[in-house]
C-alpha cells in the first residue's frame, strides 16, 4: 500500500491532478483491451465536403426513414424496403459525379392475417344466414403468401454542393394519399 501511495504522489507531482485522473481513468481501460470487444466495428464515411461524403449521408439518412415508415405488424401486409446505390463517375462534358440510388420493395401478404380475415367474414356470413358452425367450416383456409419485389432506380445529380433528384417527385399519388418516396426522398435530400 506505501508503495502505491508513493507512486500516486509521484504521479501527482509530475503530471499535476489532472494528469493523475487521467491516469487513472485510464488505467482500468488497459487493463480491459486484451478482452476482445463486442462492439461491431463501424466503417469510416467519407468526409463531409466530398460528394461521396455528401451522398454517404443522404443514403443514412434515407436507411433511416425507410426504417421509421416500415408497415405495423399485424397489418396482414409484409412490407420491406432496403435502399443502396452506386456512383457514377462524371458524364463527358460534365465535371460532376451522378448516381442511382436504388428502392427495392418487398410486398408480401400474411398468410395467417388473410386466413383470419377469411375466417372471421365466414364465421360473419354464417351468423346472418343463421346456421351453425360445423366441424368443417371451422378448418382455416389456407392462402399462400403472395410475395412481389419491385426496384426503382432514382438518378440523382450532384450540383457541386449538393445531391438533388434528376427528376422532381410528386408528393402524391395518383388516389391523392402521400407519396412514400416522395417523403422518403424529402427528408434523405434535405440535410445535404
């Protein structure tokens, strides 16, 4: 124990308080590195003033709101959308970069929310008719899953400061309801 007071002290009057703390917040740090961590390493983006910096951004930012505009769970209706892209090197003539930043969507119906949804309007019309539910009517239908991928490219164009859609999206559809990638593109764009 006398030596490791020794030792403080001398810490102490050499590298000040400071210093000391650090050392010993330090200290149990080294002690801890030779566990391998569990933390999964984080690939480095590009700088922010560069366009592939730029474009690293909106592509986080737009991972982000497709993950905040996932369907509900128990909608009946699997839906998944992952976004990436590639960059294209500046077009003849042109001294800026482009890029297609792809939306693949994955729609698929939930065989067991389609199977109580048929079952329930079963059960219903057997009600109104009057007649008992038998053994029979009772069997849940089987519906098999119904599964589509579609992929849009977006092309965007780098204006040496930001990146912007080639060409405008409307912000509704044609029912008149929002547009999904409108609002997706809207808020990925906006922090560029």
């Amino acid at each position: 124990m006398g030596m490791a007071t020794a030792f403080a002290s001398s810490v102490v009057a050499r590298v000040g308080i400071a210093g000391a703390v650090c050392m010993a917040l330090a200290l149990p740090l080294q002690i801890g590195c030779s566990k391998p961590s569990n933390i999964p390493s984080v690939p480095a983006l590009p700088p922010n003033d560069t366009p592939e910096g730029k474009l690293a951004r909106v592509m986080q930012r737009l991972d982000s709101a497709i993950e905040t505009a996932q369907a509900a769970s128990g909608s009946g209706v699997i839906s998944e959308r992952r976004a990436y892209h590639k960059l294209l090197p500046a077009s003849a003539g042109s001294a800026l970069p482009e890029a297609v930043v792809f939306i693949e969507t994955t729609r698929a119906l939930a065989p067991r929310a389609m199977n109580d949804a048929s079952q329930a309007k079963f059960a219903a019309e057997l009600e109104e008719s009057g007649e008992e539910p038998s053994d029979e009517t009772r069997k849940p239908l089987v519906v098999e899953d119904e599964k589509s991928v579609e992929v849009v490219e977006y092309p965007l164009s780098y204006d040496g400061q930001r990146w912007k859609l080639v060409e405008e999206l409307q912000s509704k559809t044609e029912d008149g309801s929002p547009s999904m990638e409108y609002i997706l593109f809207d808020y990925a764009l906006d922090a560029n």
